[in-house]
C-alpha cells in the first residue's frame, strides 16, 4: 500500500495548514479532521484537499 502525503484545508477561509500522511487503502472518502485555524482563530472543519 501507498502512503502518500495530503494537505488539509480550513473549511471556513480555504487556507492550507496541515499536512497529514495517508493511506489508500480503501477509503472512499475524503478525511475530515477538526483543527486550530491560525487565520480564523479558531476550530474549524478540515477537509482533505487534492
């Protein structure tokens, strides 16, 4: 299995933050983590990008 790497962006400004390492197995969505948003000054949705 492949691991490669992907950035989260903030759900609310779109800013990139966060790098995170996945598998892909068998996944078939994207992940969604929430996390500290340094732009927002808050928590926020995370989503994968592409």
């Amino acid at each position: 299995m492949a691991v490669r790497k992907t950035s989260l962006a903030c759900s609310a400004c779109g800013s990139r933050n966060y790098s995170k390492s996945v598998n892909d197995g068998q996944r078939t969505e994207r992940l969604e983590i929430k996390k500290f948003c340094k732009y927002c000054q808050g928590h926020t949705l995370h989503r994968e990008t592409k």
